[in-house]
C-alpha cells in the first residue's frame, strides 16, 4: 500500500501575534510520489520536525494544506490520517511486551494470530530483536527501543509512513546494516515513506529525493546526485557533502579568450573561455562579483599549480584530508591515498573548470556548474 503526499503552501508559526512568534516552516510546497522516499535534511531548527508533526497530526498547520492522495488530512485527528509514525522519542506501550508491541499496530487488520506472529516475526528478524521479543520496554535500552518503535510502524500498513530520526540511537555499524535492510524493504512493500534526519549519510543511503530546509525554507528538492554536483544556491552547496565545499570570493573577468576569477591579489585562476558557455561569460562578467566552490575532493594536489601552504593533515584510515592556507583563507583536498605533507609545507594545486560552481554573490543563487549555466 502506498499513496501520494502533497504538502500546499504549508506554514507553522509558533506563537502567532506575540513578540515570540516563530515562523518554523514559511510557504512550503512539497511534493511525493507514489512508492517513493523522501528524506527531510537540515540543520536542528530547520523546520523539518515541524514539517513532520504536521503531516502525522501532532500539530496544527498554520496555514496550508496536507493532501494524501487528493484527500485533504490536514484537519482530521492523527488517527484517521492512515499515517504510520516512528517517533524519535519511541512512544511504546510500557505494560505490552515488545512482541506486543510491534503486533499492536496489526490489530486493525483483524488478521489471524499466525499471520500477526508471522509478522512481527519477520521485522523483528530485520532489525535484529528477535531476541527481546518477551521482554518490556523498560527492560531493554535506548536503541532497541527505537527500533521497536520502527518495526511497529513499518509492520502496519498505511498510506504514508513517517520516520523520525529513525536511527539517531544506534551504533553506526548497526546503522549502516540496517539502512540498506529497511530501504529493500520500503521498497520491497511498495511503501511511500518521508524520514527526518541530520544525517547526510543516512539520508544518501535511504532517500530517492532529499529536501534540504533552512530556516523553515525549503532550499532545495532534488536527488543525493544533483544536491551533490548540482546545488541550487550556496546554502545547499556548502551543507552538502563532508568535508563542506571550499568557497571563495572572486572578481570575474573575460580577458583576452580567457575567463579569470580572482580571487586575492596573488591568486587568479585562468581558463580559456571556450570552457565557459557564452551566456556564462556574458552573467559573469555583468555580476563581476561571484562566489566560486569546490568540491575538497576535486582539488588537485599537482607538481605545476598554484601554491598553498599546509596547516593540517587528517588521515583517516582510507583518505587524507589535507587543509591549507590558500587565497586569504584556506581550502581543504581529499586525497584517497595517504598524503604525507605537514603543517608548514608548501604545497601546489589546481582546480578543473570542470570541477567549478560558480554562485551570485548577492542573492546566493547558482550561476554555473563545470562552466554550463546552472
């Protein structure tokens, strides 16, 4: 079972009219398919909980419409909503066992006691609780419990499910084995689910499409791929990806068949323009001013480039994370090898337009990608 969720123009202030007044999510329209998973990604305060409470019922909407299937839910209470929640905080029954528990969310589906036991059974043997199944929920610890209270909501069958922060208690090595098991079976069940995380690497490995939220606003909706090598402003540019994108002011200018950004008075980088679409070289040269990124693991340690002097070196077991003083500010490469320079070395790099993200300045918008416009 699966539906499509619509989210119309939706806004939650928090206390509305007083001097307090929080805006917590501004306008967002918001958009998922049948069968698909979709990860709410952003920083403590972005909105993203907000968003989630709204569509499970756990608050009001302030203005706007919640839509499953063309079905306004927006006003009805959480349980006619045919939402399935996992909650960060676990919520679970303490008197019921946690077999009990999991079958509790089956009771609606009137099925016979074999089937139920079957079920619980089979999410159980998933998420590694088979063996705490007589036990109670005071009896077992933080991240069993948490997972108990995802296996009960996605063993029920509904039209939406919602996860909130569906792993933050576990190991990460536990982590990373259950992300690919609860993805297979999301998609396995034709289940539409939305998830909050502030987890980059669980919202990559879960989701089919991310929404990146910022100060209640909706930055961007897009796959992990185009969040990654496409981003729409500098924002998502600079929260996507580990270590962050590098990010520098620049003076643009096209001189003699050439673009140069520069940016210090000792660092210019110079591309032949035939690497810069014509209506790039064009906004470019109109803006003057622009903010260029790249990605650390596109910078280039080279014999002939341009020099930066080291002040860290992380290695970290499969790649070296080298951070160095660079155009009045530093820059950070990824090099998937160990990397042996130290702090004080001098090193030379070199950035492929290829590798360029060029933004507006002033809005934060972006302009470009590898030299085509954005």
């Amino acid at each position: 079972m699966s539906a499509q969720l619509h989210l119309k123009s939706v806004n939650k202030k928090y206390n509305p009219g007083t001097a307090h007044e929080v805006h917590a999510v501004q306008d967002l329209d918001l958009e998922v398919g049948r069968g698909e998973i979709v990860a709410l990604l952003g920083s403590s305060g972005c909105g993203k909980t907000s968003t989630l409470r709204m569509i499970a019922g756990f608050e009001e909407v302030s203005s706007g419409e919640v839509d499953i299937d063309g079905r306004r839910i927006d006003r009805l209470a959480p349980a006619k909503r045919g939402v399935a929640m996992a909650f960060e905080g676990y919520s679970l029954y303490p008197p019921l066992s946690i077999r009990e528990n999991i079958a509790f969310a089956l009771k609606s589906e009137k099925l016979p006691q074999a089937d139920v036991n079957t079920r619980v059974e089979q999410i159980a043997a998933l998420l590694e609780i088979d063996d705490i199944l007589d036990k109670h929920p005071n009896a077992i610890s933080g991240g069993q419990q948490q997972r108990v209270s995802l296996g009960r909501a996605l063993n029920r069958r509904a039209d939406l499910h919602v996860l909130d922060e569906p792993m933050g208690q576990l190991e990460p090595q536990l982590r990373a084995i259950l992300r690919g098991r609860i993805k297979h079976y999301i998609k396995e069940h034709e289940l539409t689910a939305i998830l909050v995380t502030h987890d980059q690497t669980e919202a990559n490995a879960l989701a089919d499409r991310i929404a990146v939220m910022e100060g209640g606003v909706l930055q961007q909706f897009d796959t992990p791929e185009n969040l990654k090598n496409r981003p729409s402003n500098i924002f998502t540019g600079a929260f996507i990806g580990e270590p962050p994108m590098n990010l520098f002011e620049a003076v643009a200018e096209v001189v003699s068949g050439h673009v140069q950004l520069r940016l210090s008075p000792e660092v210019t980088l110079t591309y032949p323009s035939s690497t810069f679409s014509e209506e790039l070289q064009g906004r470019i040269q109109q803006d003057h001013g622009v903010m260029i990124g790249v990605r650390p693991h596109s910078v280039q340690l080279t014999k002939e480039g341009l020099l930066a002097e080291v002040f860290a070196n992380q290695w970290l077991g499969d790649q070296t994370h080298i951070a160095a003083r660079f155009a009045g500010g530093s820059i950070v490469s990824v090099v998937h090898d160990l990397a042996l320079p130290k702090a004080g070395d001098q090193i030379r790099i070199a950035i492929s337009a290829d590798d360029l993200h060029i933004f507006d300045t002033r809005s934060g918008e972006a302009l470009s990608h590898g030299g085509q416009l954005a």
